[in-house]
C-alpha cells in the first residue's frame, strides 16, 4: 500500500456540531486522523461516517500529548493539523494542495511536491477568529501566525498543557490564504474557555518555573489590554475589540494570579 501524502489530524471533545465542518474543509487529504476524548455527543460517528481513523482515549493528558498521539497515528509523508473548531478557506486548501503534490492538474504528485516545497519543513498560516459573533480582524487576534503544514519526520508538539506549540526542524513557509477559526460563538463560551485555559497555562508555566502573583497580574493584565486595544488597533474591530481586548487582560490577570497562588503552600484548616 503506497505511503499517503497528506495526512489530517485532529484532537475532538464533544464536538459534534463542529467537525465535520472541519473535514469538509480537507475532503482532499489521503486520511483523517482523530482522537477523542470520551466525547458523549455524536462527535465520533460523524467523523467515520466522513471516512475518518477515529481512535478514542480514556483520559485527558492535555492538547500537546493528545495531539502527540494523533500524529504517531498518521502515516502521511505532510501532516496538517487541525482543531475541529477551524477550516481552512479554498484559497489556502489549494496552496495546501500544491505543496504537498497533491494538485490535481499535474501528473507526477511527487514531482510537484518536490517542486511546491523545495527544502522547506512546515508551513505557517494565518487565522482568522471568530469572537461572539465577528471576525476579529485586528488586536491580538490577527494576524495569527499558526504553524499547522509540516512533513511528519520533522515535527513534534510540546507536552504542554494548553497552548502547544509545534517544534519543526527545519526552515519555515508561510500560504497564502486564512484557517478559519470560531471557538467563541458567545460570551459564555469565552468565559468557559479562559478559566480553562488560564488554569492550564498557569499550570504549564509554574511547572517551567515562572512565577506569578497579584503584582504582575495586575501589571501584565494592564499591559495585555494596551497592547490589543490600542498598539495592535483592536479599536477598529469597534464594540466587540474592546470586549476582546478586556477579555486578553483578564485572561492574562487570571493566569498570572493562579501562578501566585499555586506558589502558596496549601493551608491547614483554622491556620
């Protein structure tokens, strides 16, 4: 059986109302990888109805390990990763299909991968979020840099709770066109996710050996709020940038502070 070009990867929770919007968006991968885990909704099913290699875990080790297991599972000489709240637009879906060889007005699908890629080892995009309802197209948010196209030999996710990076050896491209990305339809889905994942980023940097407290919660809670709203220009994305841009601070504030307190020793009762 010959070795796949490209390979899909993605991690899934309780995401039925999202992925398969997702694979949609790569139909022109050789396989689509996901790992779930314990999804109670038909997040599963609609994925193999879609033709996927689902695999379901029992725990949750974080993004950087979950998605490390996907990628041992893919067998694509390229590897796309995906979060199953994204698509990729067809403009960048084609330069996707050119570097990796798998345009389908060529002939030699090696030749052209050869040709598209030359010496280059991933790929970054940019992405374009969704926040309540609107594409944030300044602040913070854009343009985000994501690096997600990369030959499978040379890419490895950090173990990192939340916000895994991906560590390529080798040099870097950048496509043209947007991965679509919309993780906060409302409010309360914000909400949800900055505890979340403050809890986990504060995890992640106390265990690097950063430490945190009420002092540069403040300070880098501050900071974060200029930087999008006013050095990044999230005032032009009008009512919701300046939502946004107090929702950055306050994800800043709170990951700075639950590193404070994970420093604090835990106290007895009636100390």
């Amino acid at each position: 059986m010959p070795e796949p070009t490209l390979s899909v990867i993605v991690i899934t929770r309780n995401e039925a109302a999202n992925v398969a919007g997702c694979l949609a968006s790569v139909a022109f991968a050789d396989e689509w990888i996901v790992v779930d885990s314990n999804s109670t909704d038909a997040t599963c099913q609609i994925a193999r109805s879609l033709g996927a290699n689902v695999i379901s875990t029992p725990d949750w080790p974080g993004f950087g390990v979950q998605k490390n297991r996907a990628l041992a599972r893919a067998r694509g000489r390229w590897v796309l990763s995906l979060d199953a709240d994204e698509r990729i637009t067809p403009e960048l879906a084609a330069q996707v299909r050119r570097v990796c060889g798998l345009d389908a007005n060529r002939h030699n699908s090696i030749a052209s991968a050869a040709e598209g890629d030359g010496k280059l080892a991933g790929y970054e995009f940019s992405r374009l979020s969704n926040f309540c309802g609107q594409w944030m197209r300044h602040g913070d948010w854009y343009p985000d840099r994501v690096l997600r196209l990369f030959r499978r030999d040379a890419g490895r996710f950090t173990d990192d709770l939340v916000h895994e990076r991906l560590i390529v050896q080798g040099p870097i491209g950048r496509l043209d066109g947007e991965l679509l990305h919309d993780s906060m339809p409302s409010l309360d889905d914000a909400i949800d996710k900055l505890n979340r994942y403050s809890t986990g980023r504060a995890l992640d940097k106390f265990r690097a050996g950063q430490r945190g407290g009420l002092g540069a919660a403040l300070s880098h809670g501050l900071w974060a709020f200029v930087r999008c709203y006013i050095l990044r220009r999230g005032v032009l994305d009008g009512r919701l940038g300046l939502v946004l841009a107090a929702y950055v601070a306050q994800a800043t504030y709170y990951r700075y502070l639950k590193m404070g307190m994970l420093a604090q020793p835990p106290r007895r009762p009636f100390d």
